[in-house]
C-alpha cells in the first residue's frame, strides 16, 4: 500500500453514528495488502489466545499466540511500536521519513506466569500470556494496560471491526484527542468527536508520570473513556479505563513515556519538527472573501493603517477565484494581483491565497476537479508569481481532503512554494483539517468550530490539544456574532486570540463602535510587542516539539490541581494567560502554579500554589508573567528588549531567547540568560560558551517598584 491510498482512508471518528467514510476508500484499503486491509477475514469475537512461541529481533520481537501475533518494537527514540497480526510501523503517512531504529540494548526476554517482556532505559513493556500489554516505569510502576484485541468478521466479508480496552491508574486524567474541541480533557463518555481536526493522539497524566498513546489508523471509530476513582486509602481504586472501536484498518500504534516535554520531544522525532514558519505569519491576519477585488482589498487596508491598527497578513477567500475554483484568480477583480501584492509587501502586508478543493480542467472550459495530492510529485505551482506568500486550504470535511488528513495537500502546497518563492523567505500554509504529522508542513486555522461563547471555550481547547499532539501554530477566527452582546464577545476572543499563535480576524474593529477600536487598538499592540516572544517559542517549538500554548500543569503535572484547570494556559514557560469566557464578567478566578506570578497589569506579586481573584475588566484579560522570567518584546524602535521580572528576593531565574535569523537565514543560535537578585538589585547576564557576558540587548526589569505597568 502507498501513500495515495493510505490518504484516500478517512478519519471521521465522532460519536456513534457517524458518518462511515466513502465506499471507495475501503475498497482500495481492501484491494492492498494486510497493513491495508486490517486483520481481514476472521471468526466472530476472536481473541489471541496463548502463546505459543516467540521470535526475538532487535528492539524486541514477535509473539505468535495461538489466533493472532503480536510485533513489539523499542526505538531508539524511547518509543514503543505495537502492532498485531502482520501490523507494522510502515508504511506510515505520520512518520517523518523510515521507522526509527529499534533500540539494540532492549531485548524480549521471559516474564513470570508465562508472558514476555521487553526492558529499556526508559520503559518496561510486558506481554502477558493472553496477549495483554502493559506499559511501566523503569521502577515498574503501570502507566497504562492494554487488554487483548477482539475482531468481528463483517457480515458483508468486509473488513474485521475490533475492539480494544485498556486500563490506566486511578489518579490518571486524558488530554485528548488532539484537536477536539469540546475540552483539552477527556472524562466521561465519547472522547473522539468529529471535529476534522481530530487526531487520534492522547496524553495520559498520572502521579507516576506522563505517556503519550498514537492509533496509528485512520478508519471510523469510537474511543469512550471513563476516568478513575481512588479509594482515599481504603485499597479499593477504580482504574481509568478506555474502549477503543474500529470499523477496520491496522491495529497498530506507538506509545512514549517521560515527563511531557520529554513525551513531546519522543512525538517530534517520530513524525517529525514542526515547520517554522516566517515571522510575519505571528502578526495579524486579516480574512476577506476578496468577491469586492482590488479596491476593496485596498480599503479595507487603509482602513486598518489610518486606525493604527497593526496588520501584516490578507487571507483571500474563493471570492477572488474564478468560479471559486483554485488556482484560477478572477482577472475581472483583480487584473493586477502582482502588482497589488507588491503595494502590500511595501507596507509589510503580505497576500495569502484560498485553495479550495477543485481546480479548473486545462481546457479552461471542462468542470473542476480534484488533484491526486496523494502522488508526491504533486506540487502547488505558480503562487508566489502571482504575489502570494502562502495559502489556507478551504475545504470541509465534505471534501475529499476532508477529515482524512490535511498532510498531502499540505505537503503539495509547502514544498511547491518552498520551491516558488526566494531563497530568503519562508512560506506559510494553513489548513482546516489535520494528521499525526501535519505540523511538518503548515499549521492549522480552526475557524469553522463552535460559535458564541461556548465557541470561545471550545477554540482554546482546540488550540492546546492540538499543541499537546504536535501541532504548535494554530488558532481561531475573530468573527465576533450577531445580536446582543456581539462586541464583547469580538472583544473577549481578540484578547484571547492575540495570545495564541495563529491571530486572524474577519472585520475591521471599527465595525463595533469606538469602544470596541480602543480595546482592539490595545489587544493587537500588545500582540505586536509581544512577536520576539513568540518567534522564540516557534523556534524552540521546532527544535524540542514543545507546544507554544501549554496547559497549566505542563511544568509540573504531579500537581493534581493543575490537571484540572481547563480556563487558563501557558504561553511557552514565562506566562500565563487566563481569558475571560463567560458573558459579563468583569473579575476572575484564576489557579497559579507553583512559584511568584505578577499580575502584568498591576506589578502585584502572588505566590502559587494558589488561587486568587482579580480584575478582568472589558479592556484587559488577566495575564501573569514567572518571577525570573527573561522575554523578549519588541521596543519602540523596533528592536529587542529584554524584559525582565524580578525574581522573589533571594532567588533566581532566567530564560531562552531565540533571535530570528530571517526567513531563509541558518538556524540562529539560542542566547541563555540568567537572572539574580540581591535585594533591590537585580543581574542579568548572558550565559554563553565563552563565559558569562553583558546582555546586547536593551533590559527593562519590572516588578521591582511593585507597580510593573504595561510598557
């Protein structure tokens, strides 16, 4: 099976009921070989049954029981690979390139009561004898189990339906899967829905540490969870526990354990860094459907600089498309697109192109159709002639890139602009659908959710599991709504928005009154000083696979309070940004973690674990910034400056700060800063490999006077 037909499999899991996927599409996985056809043909219920022999090899082996093999694999990544009845890890879409090699210190050896196991530096896995596989600790404490798999033959002499359940400890909580948008955490219930961004990727948080668990099938599906219970001592614990429906396809997945950001780093080199994308892409985007052409275009441009308002980006919808078709700009509207983007470019705007599903036959008269994105020699051509810095993919989960995966058509439009445009610029592709692996190509825009307040909720959910699952450069649209209170809810997801790494509205602020331009005026300002920050984050995104937008229990997930706190993230590891998503509120509850935490409007130091409440008032959401913390913003004159908060007296901290090299620049060199203090007075030097220097960059220390005004 190649990649055109693993593409044409589609991943709609949602709740029961839902849409089963195109006939077509299980017929070419039945038509290839076993990993395409699932565990084909089988007897009713069937289960594994006992061993009866063992075939060890590197990293691990094969387990034939007596109805079924096992194929256990551990890379020398730290990753586990499991996969029954033929199952491997290739071929993979997900995977960055070949399976990783397996670990050759990690052998199959015999474990007690008849089963088998595999022991790592930093995981034990153990195959009992029926065929249920647990994940331990080093020290041998269980993070997850997972029983045997069952298949069900079709009536039909289709593909084999299984089921597969597992365990994981009392105290653990779900975040995931990536990108569903009803909370980052799982509880009760269908934790898959069918949102198309749904990646069959979860993080499983317990007291004895983190692990990440990765299907590796993209067939219809059910995932229902339960959380555990403990016995507050009695001994009589309810684990957690998930039931995992397939309607066909590989029964077959990976699973990485450590601490998150080593978790996150595992997940990175298995299906590869995100892209970076160029600095430009951290400002503010403006989408208009583009049906009122050039002069429009240049309106509402003028209308955002006359303002003062902040803008570097203009998405064009399928209005400024002929026959909404892609690739074909209605010449009518706008003759002279070069010529406009150039316009653009001088004013530090760039154009961004919709690209629906079909393209216009080469008779220019013929219906439109889809490209084969799967083929790899299909590439987006002629973009960046045309005055486009990058592209957004329109298409729903309707479409036939729907809910699949947004990798191939990604993949297509990276690589053709990559080649398209100058050597020292960087593309930007966006989609609305995504796969294990997406972060490769482009990031994910995720405007086509929930709407009103509880669409408020739901984005920031989506925006962190997808971050959780690999994906760092993401975010919603700024639509605002109709009706009563529709400028504070445009106001409430501007400030949300503008701390999340994808920022894109639909309008002009002005549209709202002049209250609604003056809360704006601010949120974008604050966005604008805040790019160094977020271009340091991308950059480390890219090197380590940490998310940019973290949940709050990121840094030290054995606090169980924070494995609960759901209204609140962390932008990379120096703020914590808690928006308001609840109609007329005007104060608000917000959980610290552990350390001192300064309210950015007031300069009042709080010290975490704790909860405290504070002003949300319409002009301003509660932000907090780390004592220690070392950020770089952009200073009046456009340049860099090093905004410092003091550490609690007798204590230190610091941070990472990654300049930007340009768009197609070399990898730029991280600079580390530390931070002392001594009373009232507070050091920042610059760590480096010949010794320790005085910053380059301009510092401003705040939270010294106590007052710690916005700059």
């Amino acid at each position: 099976m190649n990649g055109r037909d693993l593409v044409r499999s589609w991943w709609s899991v949602g709740v029961a009921g839902a849409a089963r996927g195109l006939r077509t599409v299980r017929a070419a996985w039945r038509r290839r070989g076993a990993d395409a056809t699932g565990p084909g043909p089988r007897v009713r219920a069937r289960v594994p049954g006992a061993v009866r022999e063992v075939e060890p090899g590197p990293g691990g082996g094969v387990i034939r029981f007596a109805r079924s093999e096992l194929r256990i694999l551990v890379a020398v990544n730290g990753a586990v690979f499991w996969g029954w009845d033929g199952a491997g890890p290739e071929p993979s879409l997900a995977l960055a390139g070949a399976c990783p090699e397996p670990d050759p210190r990690a052998e199959l050896e015999p474990d007690t009561d008849g089963g088998w196991r595999v022991v790592a530096e930093r995981v034990t896995v153990a195959v009992s004898r029926h065929g249920a596989l647990e994940v331990l600790t080093p020290g041998g404490v269980m993070l997850r189990r997972d029983l045997p798999p069952r298949w069900w033959e079709a009536e039909d002499g289709g593909p084999a339906r299984w089921m597969q359940r597992s365990e994981v400890p009392a105290d653990a909580r779900f975040f995931g899967p990536g990108g569903r948008a009803e909370a980052p955490r799982s509880r009760e219930g269908k934790g898959m829905s069918a949102a198309p961004v749904t990646v069959p990727v979860q993080l499983v948080v317990a007291d004895a540490g983190t692990h990440l668990l990765f299907v590796d099938n993209s067939w219809d599906g059910t995932l229902t969870l339960r959380e555990g219970v403990e016995g507050a001592g009695s001994g009589h614990d309810r684990v957690g526990t998930g039931e995992l429906r397939m309607e066909g396809g590989p029964v077959r997945g990976w699973v990485m354990a450590g601490t998150p950001a080593r978790v996150l780093l595992t997940w990175a080199s298995l299906t590869g860094a995100p892209v970076l994308p160029p600095a430009w892409a951290f400002g503010h985007h403006l989408v208009r459907e583009g049906a009122g052409g050039e002069d429009e275009v240049r309106r509402l441009v003028a209308g955002h600089l006359e303002r003062g308002l902040p803008l570097d980006a203009v998405h064009l919808g399928a209005g400024h498309l002929e026959g909404g078709r892609a690739f074909t700009v209605d010449e009518d509207r706008f003759p002279k697109l070069p010529v406009l983007a150039d316009e653009l470019r001088r004013e530090g705007i760039r154009l961004v192109s919709a690209v629906p599903a079909a393209v216009r036959a080469a008779d220019r008269r013929g219906e439109g159709r889809c490209p084969d994105v799967a083929d790899a020699r299909v590439r987006y051509a002629g973009q960046a002639a045309r005055g486009f810095a990058g592209v957004w993919h329109t298409v729903d989960g309707s479409g036939p890139f729907g809910r699949v995966n947004a990798l191939c058509p990604a993949r297509a439009a990276h690589e053709g602009l990559r080649d398209d445009v100058p050597a020292d610029e960087r593309p930007l592709v966006l989609s609305p659908s995504g796969w294990a692996g997406s972060q490769r190509y482009g990031g994910v825009w995720s405007g086509e959710g929930a709407v009103g307040w509880p669409g408020l909720r739901a984005s920031l959910a989506q925006v962190v599991g997808l971050g959780l699952c690999g994906v760092p450069f993401s975010g919603p649209d700024v639509a605002g709504g109709g009706g009563d209170g529709a400028s504070e809810l445009y106001v409430r997801q501007l400030q949300l928005a503008a701390y999340l790494p994808l920022l894109r509205t639909g309008s002009g602020p002005w549209e709202y009154g002049a209250v609604v331009l003056g809360h704006a005026r601010v949120a974008l300002g604050e966005r604008r000083r805040l790019l160094p920050y977020f271009m340091t984050l991308a950059h480390l995104a890219r090197r380590t696979g940490a998310p940019m937008v973290r949940p709050v229990w990121w840094p030290a997930p054995e606090e169980r309070e924070l494995r609960d706190c759901e209204d609140a993230f962390l932008l990379g590891d120096a703020l914590l940004v808690a928006p308001v998503l609840e109609p007329g509120a005007v104060r608000r509850e917000v959980r610290l973690p552990r350390g001192q935490w300064y309210d950015t409007a007031t300069g009042r130091a709080y010290e975490g674990p704790a909860k405290v409440l504070v002003d949300a008032p319409l002009e301003r959401i509660p932000v907090f910034a780390r004592a220690g913390a070392v950020l770089p913003v952009r200073g009046e004159d456009g340049g860099t400056v090093l905004e410092v908060w003091a550490p609690a007296p007798g204590r230190s901290g610091g941070g990472l700060v990654v300049p930007d090299g340009g768009d197609g620049g070399e990898e730029p060199e991280a600079e580390r800063y530390s931070v002392t203090r001594s009373g009232p007075r507070v050091v920042v030097r610059r760590e480096s490999e010949d010794g320790v220097q005085e910053p380059s960059r301009p510092v401003r220390v705040r939270g010294l006077d106590g007052t710690g005004g916005q700059m």
